[in-house]
C-alpha cells in the first residue's frame, strides 16, 4: 500500500484494515466517510502520535484543520481535551468523516468543534496546544507567531515552502531551500524563549515531513 496516494479512501478500502489496532479503527473510520485521501490519514496518524508523545492535556486548536483529523486523532490519543478546528472554509464533507469517528468514539460528542474564521480571528490561551499539518507557505509561520503571542505550546508540520517570500536566512547555498526556512523557523522560536523539539514522519508519506514542536520555557 502506497501511504503517499492522493487517492480517497472509499468504504469498500476498509477491508485493509482489519485488525483491532488503534490505527486500523481510525483508517475503517475514515474509509467509511469516503472523504479523504490516504495520504492524509498517514501524515494525521504519524504527526498525532508524535505530538502526543510530547504534549499532553490543554485545548487543542488545530489551525489550518481541513477535515480536522488531526484534531479528531489528537483527542482519540489524549482523552482529557476538547478540541477547535479552524480553516476559512470547512469543506462540506468534513462532518462526515466527524460523524463516522463518533460512531467509533462517541466520547468524543460536543467535544470538537468546527469553526470557519481566518487564524487571526482566534483566540489563543497559555493551555492550548496549537497545531497544524501541512499550513501552506506563510501560514505556518502566521500559526507559529499565535501560539507565541499566547505563550502556547506549538507543533507544525511546514509544506509549500516559498523561497521568495520564505526567509532562508542566507543559509540556502549550504542546504535545501526549504530546509533552511524550516531551520529559520526552528531557530527562531527558540530565540523566543521556548524548548524546541524536531522530528520527522516517515518520508514515504511526504517529503514536506518535517515536524517542529515547542513550549515556552517559562510561562
């Protein structure tokens, strides 16, 4: 199974995911809705896990959310939060991938909320865990700058690295342009005062698989 295809997972695809695994009850969710494609069941799941691993409790807002798995994933793994789900436009169909993860965790009823704003719009809190997968070019730096302004825990996954407007900090003729925005971005919000942490999720998935994670060193 390519876990790159952009190809939408349909119901009849939930017969690949047989066992009783935790991630095998998400994929049979998001099979059942038919309204994603599988590569972005594999970049929820792997950066879900990884933030989770680091961060629990508080909000999660998830900016930038799409159909919202992330946020939906984030809950699954953390049972103690509530969830915003943020995009300018929420597609038509993300409620019903909500609906179908209900059906497997009803737990999760009332507790993650679709809201159609702009990011600056948001309010952030200290508590909150800000995250976004995939923001496209500036506006994971725009995400990264809220949860600084609130002195919130961070966690992006950058895609659509644009080398004119991006600031490489003049590290582009040692290392991939895109690289070296993501190294600016890092090293910018530890300049800020917080504890950065990076990591990746597999390539397999996508190459934009570089993961930046950070809380405030004091409040």
């Amino acid at each position: 199974m390519e876990k790159s295809s952009r190809n939408r997972l349909m119901p009849r695809h939930a017969a690949l995911f047989k066992t009783e695994s935790l991630f095998d009850k998400i994929a049979g969710a998001v099979c059942r809705a038919g309204t994603l494609p599988r590569k972005e069941l594999y970049e929820s799941w792997e950066t879900a896990r990884r933030i989770r691993r680091k961060y629990r409790g508080g909000r999660v807002v998830d900016l930038a959310c799409g159909h919202g798995l992330l946020a939906h994933i984030l809950l699954i793994l953390d049972n103690g939060s509530q969830a915003l789900a943020i995009d300018t436009k929420i597609p038509e169909n993300a409620r019903a991938l909500s609906h179908s993860l209900l059906e497997t965790w009803p737990r999760l009823e009332n507790r993650i909320h679709y809201r159609q704003m702009r990011i600056q719009e948001v309010q952030i809190y200290p508590g909150d865990l800000v995250v976004s997968a995939h923001a496209c070019g500036s506006l994971t730096d725009l995400v990264i700058d809220k949860a600084v302004e609130a002195r919130a825990r961070v966690a992006v996954l950058p895609c659509c690295h644009n080398l004119k407007t991006g600031s490489t900090g003049n590290l582009s003729n040692w290392m991939d342009g895109s690289l070296a925005i993501d190294t600016v971005r890092a090293l910018g919000l530890a300049s800020k005062g917080y504890v950065i942490t990076t990591q990746k999720i597999p390539d397999t998935i996508t190459p934009k698989n570089r993961l930046l994670m950070g809380h405030p060193l004091t409040p």
